[in-house]
C-alpha cells in the first residue's frame, strides 16, 4: 500500500537524520574533549616548568626534585636578591650571616636526602655530591663577601680615627696595635678563602676568572704585609720584629722581647 511505503520511507529518513546527528555530536564532544585534554597538558607542563629548578657546577647540571630543595633554592636567591639592593654595609653583612644559616640548612637537607637516596640506589645519591660541592663553593663566595665588607669596615674606622705617622712615634699603641690586629686577622680569613675557593675550582673555570683569584691573592698579599710591618711596628720592639715568628701577640716570657 502506498500508505505503508510512505511510512516506511519516514521511518528510514528519520534514522539517517539521527545518525548524521550522532555522527556531528559525537564529533564535536570529541573535539571538546581534546581541547580540555591539551589546556590540562599544558597547564601541567607550565607547572613543571615554574618548579623545575636546576643547578650547574663543574660542568654538571643536578635538577632539584624534592619540594624542601627547591623551597630552600628559592630562600638562598631570594636574600642573595635582599643583599645586591642593601646599600648599607653594616646591614649587608648581617644579611650575609643570614644567608650563610641558610645554606647551612640546605646542606643539611641535601645530606638527609642523599642518606636516603643511597639506600635505594647508590649511583642517584651520586648526583647529591655535585650539590654539595655547589653548596661549599657558594658558602665559601658568601664568607669572602661578607669579610670583605667587615675588611672595609675596620680599614674605614681606623683610617678615620688614627694617623698612622703620629702613631709610629709613640712607643706602645695597644688599643691601637688591637685595631690593626683585627685588620690582620681578616685579611689573613680572606686570603685562605681565596686560596681554598680556587683550588675548588682549578679544574673547570676559565682562564679569566682563574686570574681573578689569582689578582685577589696578590693584593690582599700586600695588604697583609702593609698592615702586618704597622702592627708591628707599633706592638713590638726592634729584636722582637727581627727574631719572633709568631704573627700576632707573642707569649715570650724573655724581657728583651717585650
């Protein structure tokens, strides 16, 4: 009957309308999906990559994993940042004391996950040893600068109290010798660093920042020797200067000594 077949030829036209319109959903619910799926990829790979923190040395590179290094890292660059904007010296050097208690305490940390990590696998705990070099050589950089400062200070405040001409002429300058005596001791503290961070970092620096050392040594060398013949000429007699190898007070007993 025609009625029948028109019926039929409906029915068939309404499932091939539903399954074009199936078909169009099904694709843009697929096309939503992918979209969604690459925002949370790339979202993720942001976070990755605000968090990845790595370190170079020695021409290593040593990624910080764990969530307390990195913390830390952050802390360290973060007062290194404080001290290059203080423009007070005597307030730098208390933020240089707080950075070196920093550092001490990523030291400590690094030793505690490498503990860990060495009883699971020995060559990962490997990677511990770079950070720890890192550490000694940034703790070392940090002690100079800070000496430095103190260096500075100590010359500042002698050069502005006493005249050194009108010292040598007087016979025995104690408070005066003790001042100069502090100057010593920091160059003598600054000159080692120099020396042991060097001799850290022979291997792998360049030429150019070896020369630097190199120039750092000299020049606190002379320094030390200038600051040495005043304390001396102030403190000691002639045979003492002459015969005594101690640098500083000497606990001679013999009266011509002293």
């Amino acid at each position: 009957e025609p009625f029948i077949r028109l019926s039929l030829f409906r029915i068939d036209a309404d499932q091939n309308k539903g399954q074009k319109y199936y078909e169009k959903l099904k694709k843009e619910v697929k096309q939503e999906i992918d979209k969604q799926i690459e925002t949370v990829k790339q979202e993720k790979t942001e976070k990755v990559r605000e968090n990845y923190i790595e370190v170079h040395y020695g021409g290593k590179t040593v990624p910080l994993n764990t969530e307390a290094l990195q913390t830390l890292y952050k802390e360290i660059t973060r007062q290194q940042e404080e001290i290059e904007e203080e423009k007070n010296w005597q307030e730098r050097v208390k933020l240089y004391s707080k950075l070196l208690a920093t550092l001490g305490k990523w030291v400590e940390e690094i030793e505690r996950e490498k503990t860990e990590e060495s009883k699971r696998s020995e060559s990962s705990a490997q990677f511990y040893n770079t950070l720890i070099e890192y550490t000694n050589g940034l703790k070392t950089d940090t002690v100079i600068k800070k000496l430095k400062l103190l260096l500075l200070g100590a010359k500042e405040k002698f050069d502005s109290e006493y005249d050194i001409a009108m010292l040598l002429r007087r016979k025995k300058c104690p408070k005066e010798s003790a001042a100069v005596g502090k100057i010593v001791i920091l160059l003598i503290n600054i000159s080692k660093k120099v020396k042991q961070i060097k001799n850290a970092e022979k291997d792998f620096i360049d030429h150019k920042k070896m020369a630097g050392y190199e120039i750092q040594e000299r020049i606190y060398k002379l320094l030390l020797l200038y600051y040495k013949a005043i304390y001396y000429a102030l403190n000691l007699s002639l045979i003492h200067i002459c015969r005594c190898r101690r640098l500083l007070t000497c606990r001679s007993r013999w009266s011509p000594y002293h």
